[in-house]
C-alpha cells in the first residue's frame, strides 16, 4: 500500500480528509494516509483531524514512494503548484469517491479530485488537477482543462470546453455546445448560453460579463 501525501491543509483539504476517512473506514481506500503539507503549519488551528502537517510545500522533497493530491480549491494556485510538483517528479493519483461514476470512454489526466455523488459522462476528456465537488459532473463529449474548479451542484452539459483554471460557483449551469475560456469565473447560480472569452467573471441567469 503506497503512501498518500495532500497538498494543502485548508477548508477544501478537511473535506477531502473526511471522505477518505469514511473510505478507510469502509475499506474502500487503497492508500496509506500519512498527512499534509502547507506552507501554514498552523492550518489546521485546534482542530483535531487525526493527521499532522508534516511539511511546507516550498520545502517538501518529493518522495518517489509515495503518492499525492493536491487539494487547494483556487485554480491558480492548484495549477502552479501541481505542475511545479511533476516538475520534481512527483507522482499524482485521481481520487473518486465510491459514490462517483465515470462512464466509458472517459480520458483522464493525473490530479483529479471527484467527490462524492460526481460524475463523467463518456466521452469526455478530463486534464489535470480538476475539482469536482458533490452532485455536480460533465454531461457528454465534454472537453475540460487543468485546474478547473466545480463546486456543488453544477451542471456542464453536452459538448461544452472548459479552458484551464475555469472556476463554477455552485449551482451554476453552461447549457450545451458553449466554449469557455481559460481562469473564466461563473457565480453561484449564473446561467451561461454563450461562450466566454478568457478571464472573464460571469454572474446572473442569463449570465453577463461582470464590469
């Protein structure tokens, strides 16, 4: 059993720890938690979750034994920092929560974080280091780039590109075929019908650019 090591010690970290939690206990998880790394060492506070901080990000030595996630929620961050680490040779899993379904045909990158009731519908190209937080998936042929973020209950419909660091509020919806760009924000509950140029922040139903 290969050791797992997370990247990242905030709100989105104790999330993950708890569906792992509930996996070890189930006996669906096939890794060996051993802790975090955060450039906080104080992250947690005087929460008691059981695992420690056991390093910095800027001084962690990337262990070839061992496996990571990283789980900091803003793309950018994410991004820079999964890459720095394969850079370095580290080696990345994806996390699926047993409740999560990937169908057929799915290509999919290194990094990626599907938490519980999640889903990929076939055909759809997946990058690296994607987000996917509960009840929310990709509908068919659906194209996704590094780093995006989908908080809860979002929908991505058929036939819809997602640049990289593409970050959804929850409940947000992109109604099929629409092309969106890199580092686009989408506000909770925005409804997108047309295509996104790059860095542009979204909100309201139907969605306009906000200035």
């Amino acid at each position: 059993m290969k050791d797992l090591i997370i990247i990242g010690a905030g709100g989105f970290a104790r999330e993950l720890l708890s569906y792992i939690k509930e996996e070890i206990s189930n006996n669906y998880f096939q890794y060996n938690l051993i802790g975090f790394i955060d450039d906080n060492l104080n992250s947690f506070g005087e929460r008691e979750t059981g695992y420690d901080i056991i390093d910095t990000i800027t001084s962690h030595k990337i262990r070839e034994e061992a496996v990571y996630l990283c789980a900091i929620a803003d793309p950018k961050t994410r991004l820079k920092i999964g890459n720095d680490f394969l850079e370095k040779g580290a080696t990345f899993i994806n996390y699926f929560h047993h409740t999560a379904e990937i169908r057929e045909r799915v290509k999919m990158g290194v990094g990626n974080i599907f938490c519980p009731h999640t889903w990929a519908n076939p055909d759809t190209s997946i990058g690296n280091f994607v987000l996917v937080n509960n009840l929310s998936g990709f509908a068919h042929d659906c194209i996704i780039g590094d780093a995006c973020t989908i908080n809860g209950a979002c929908q991505i419909n058929g036939n819809n590109t997602l640049g990289k660091g593409v970050f959804m509020g929850s409940g947000a919806i992109i109604v099929p075929g629409r092309r969106i760009g890199d580092f686009v924000k989408i506000s909770a509950g925005a409804v997108i019908f047309s295509n996104v140029k790059d860095n542009r922040t979204m909100v309201g139903n139907p969605a306009t650019m906000l200035k």
